[in-house]
C-alpha cells in the first residue's frame, strides 16, 4: 500500500510556533491559502482539512467536490475512504480486550484463531503485539482484489484461512516489515474474543461511545448523500472516477475505515486526553501509554509503536498514520506536547509535493518561504507525452527549467514514475522514451538504467532487456533487481 501523505503530518510543523497572540482568523487564512494553492496546482477534485488544538476546532474546512461525476460539494461532513488511518483503531480496540482479559498483547496468533495456519512453522509463534508493530513476518498483500468485494461476515474468515501456502519473510519478532495482510487477520482475533463481527464491535465500542455519528468500517452503512468518489488518472492520464472503490471485508482492519473531518476531530479529543472523550473512556492511561510507546525504529521510517509512527519535529513528540488507496490520500497526526492534532482527506491518490514540509515549515514556523510550493514535473508532461511525443516532452522539460526552475522538481524519481504509468497503462514505447531521456538526464543511477531494460521487456526485446540490465549492473554491482532478472533472461535464451 503507497504511502503519499507527508502533507498533513508535516502539517503539524504549524503547531510547533504558533505563537498564543496569533488569532484563528489569521490561521485559517494562511490554512485557506495553502490548500488552495495545491487544490489549484494539482487541478484536485477535493481536499479536506480539520484542525483541533486546546480541546477546540481551530480549523475545519473542505474544497471541492465529492464527485466530477455529480459536482456535489464537498464539506466537512463528507465520508472518505481512509485507507491505513485505519490501523490505530484497530490496535485500540485490541487494548479494549486486552483490558477486558480477553486478548494478551504478548499471546500467540493461534490461540486466538486456530484455523490461521501458514506454510512454514515459525508462524506458530507470531503475537498480537508483533502485528501490531510490523514484526510478524506476514508477507504483505499482494491483491487486495477491489475489483471484486466481498460483503459477508465469512469475508475476514476466509481470508485468514487463506494464508496455508504462504510463507513467512523472516522470524516473527526479528525485523520490520509493513503488513496490511497481519493487521487484517486481527478482524479475527477481535471477532473470536468479542462474539461479535469485526464491523459490529468497532462501531459498538469505539465509533458509539465516541460520537463518531458517520463512521465505519462497513461501506454500505455510509448515507448515500455523504459518499466521496475516489479519483485518479485515467488511461489517458486525464482526471477520472476509479473503476473500482477500494472496499473489501477480507481487508476491513487495514484499510476499510470511513470516516469525515468532524468525527476524526472526536477521535483526536480522544487521543489527546488520553482514551477520555465527554466524560467517557474508550481506553485506560495504561493502554494509552502502550499504544504510543516506541517499539521498533522502522529502517528508512520512525520509530513503530502498536500501529502509530513517531518522530519529533522541534521539541514535540508527533504520533500519526497515514493512509493511500486507489483514489484516495489520507493523514492524521496528534501532538501531545501540543495538545494538538489534524487530519487530512483527498479524494485522489495522484496528489503528492516533495516540497510540502519544507515550505509549510518555513511559512508557518519560521514565518518566511525561502522555497516556492513545487510539483514534480511529470505532472506537466503527462499532458503531452501521448498526443505529442517525447521531442514535445523534451522541449516542455528543458523550457520549464530554463523559466520556472522554481515551479517544478526536476531531479529524483519523478520521471521513473511517470514511465511506470506509462507501463501499467500499457504505453510501452512511451514508457521507453520517458526512460531513455531520465537516463539521459541522470546517466549514472542504476535504478534509472534497470527502468530502461524494464521497458525493453514489456516491448519483447529481451536482448535489449539484458545489455540495459548489464548496463545497470556495471553502474552498482549490488542491484539486486537487475542481477535476479538477468539470470533468468540468460536462462531463457539458453
């Protein structure tokens, strides 16, 4: 599952200098004038932002639309699809059993649900704690089959039956590894200790008790007039409604939350007051603190607690998850030193800035932009590249660098990523030239190089396939992408 969603927890930065003489309209100007500066950027169908800092709503608006199909606007009351915000509701409602009796954080997987078996038997061992900081080993999902959902309360049973050819990446407890899979196969554990389905004690014992009126992890409860659309680009790279909603039981725990800013404004009260909202406790202090102690420092990532990440931005402690799917962003910070927190929706999932904590740091905290807002410049080019080809491409690059170098990124992988979706839209000569001309530009980056060979072999010429490969090769003799291809390539030629 991709993990976009630096924009709102890097939001948090505001929070770390706001100044107490600073007044809310002036805050919500500067929020208005941000947001709507990427809402226009990136031509974004809608973008929602909810702010509560002090026990009191700060900000909270939306921009936009919840569909191009119907233009219904979007407000603060519109449903999204939350994707993997979903996962520390999940890791709280375990604590609720855990305070109950009725589930040990340290207790085996098995216990709870004997019919999960695995291919290999280190699975035996596995804990419901090291699900919920990423340690279990669980390979993650492969297919998270959208495209065909399943409705019935056997969805989550089926699939934790599922997994007896699957092996395991490595000894559970021994390393991190992001897994949606283990995280949905706690669908069950909740379900065998509670009696109830998963869906059933979410919404009796978090989303009830916590006011969350249009909440869910079940897709048919959500009230028609409040559906966001999920948007993405299309085959043509143009701005569409997804072909599929991201929904399915089998991934309820890891994926399926839905929910809009004024209840996740609930669900921050009760993060911040420690499991207290209006007088009632979802969750004890004592679980709080397990909940939001660091575990396991993720590699390249922050520190993992039971499914929260942490860090520190200036002297705070920030506490978040973030969330993507098909058509569709998501965030949600909390920031105890502040008593602040946010949370953030778009309705896409092509929205993303590289720049985004570095300019609303130095807005918003340092209160100058020493750097303008910036979009990665296939963004541009995806308007050119099927009609007019590469050489327009080209062109359009080097002109937006010589004029606007401020406007757009050009460095890094963004050029990759655009010959990916090239590919996966079936464009395969397009992908090449896109590829040729980033290695053009950064001839000596394997990764780049392997892209080429990539190309080559989506177009059937795996000769040029294996001298790109080689190519990548002699430039880093550890990629290891490019070394396991090629050895398959010569095999096959053999």
């Amino acid at each position: 599952m991709k993990v976009y969603c630096l924009l709102v927890l890097l939001l948090a930065l505001l929070f770390l200098a706001c100044s107490e003489k600073t007044d809310d309209n002036s805050l919500a100007a500067k929020f208005d004038s941000l947001l709507l500066v990427q809402k226009e950027s990136w031509d974004l169908p809608g973008l929602a932002l909810g702010i509560i800092k002090n026990d009191e709503i700060v900000y909270a608006q939306a921009f936009g639309v919840q569909g191009i199909d119907t233009n219904a606007p979007l407000t603060v009351r519109s449903v999204f699809h939350m994707a993997s915000v979903s996962k520390p509701f999940v890791a709280t409602a375990i604590m609720q059993l855990v305070e109950d009796g009725k589930v040990e954080l340290d207790g085996r997987l098995i216990d709870y649900v004997p019919y999960f078996e695995m291919a290999d038997e280190r699975y035996k061992t596995i804990t419901i704690r090291q699900i919920l900081n990423h340690t279990s080993g669980i390979p993650d999902v492969e297919d998270y089959e959208w495209h065909k959902p399943q409705y019935d309360d056997r969805a989550a049973e089926r699939y934790a039956r599922s997994f007896v050819d699957v092996y395991l990446d490595f000894d559970p407890g021994t390393q991190y590894s992001y897994s949606n899979a283990a995280f949905d196969i706690l669908a069950n554990v909740i379900s065998e200790a509670s009696g109830m389905t998963f869906e059933e004690y979410m919404k009796k014992n978090i989303f009830e008790p916590t006011g969350m009126k249009n909440s869910t992890f079940f897709k048919p409860e959500v009230p028609e007039e409040l559906v966001t659309k999920p948007h993405v680009l299309g085959d043509s790279f143009q701005i569409a409604i997804s072909k599929v909603y991201p929904y399915n039981r089998r991934h309820a725990p890891s994926s399926t939350l839905h929910s809009n800013v004024e209840d996740m404004m609930k669900w921050a009260r009760v993060n911040l007051n420690r499991g207290v909202i209006n007088g009632n406790r979802i969750y004890s202090e004592s679980s709080y603190d397990l909940l939001t102690h660091a575990q396991v420092k993720a590699k390249g990532r922050d520190s993992v607690c039971l499914s929260w990440f942490v860090n520190r931005v200036g002297n705070y402690r920030v506490l978040n998850h973030g969330g993507a799917d098909d058509g569709y962003l998501t965030d949600f910070a909390f920031i105890p030193g502040m008593n602040a927190a946010l949370v953030m929706m778009a309705n896409n999932d092509f929205y993303w800035s590289g720049d985004a904590s570095k300019i609303l740091l130095q807005q918003l905290v340092l209160e100058r932009v020493e750097k303008k807002w910036q979009i990665p410049i296939h963004y541009k080019l995806k308007d050119y590249i099927l009609d007019e080809g590469i050489e327009k491409c080209k062109s359009v690059f080097f002109e937006e660098k010589r004029y606007n170098p401020d406007k757009y990124v050009f460095e890094g992988w963004y050029l990759d990523e655009f010959g990916y979706q090239l590919l996966d839209r079936g464009y395969h000569n397009e992908a090449l030239d896109i590829f040729q001309f980033h290695v053009s530009q950064e001839p000596n980056n394997a990764t780049w190089t392997e892209s080429v060979a990539e190309a080559y072999l989506a177009l059937g010429d795996s000769k040029k396939a294996i001298e790109w490969y080689q190519k990548a090769i002699e430039i880093n003799p550890e990629q290891a992408y490019s070394k396991t291809k090629l050895v398959k390539l010569i095999a096959n030629d053999k």
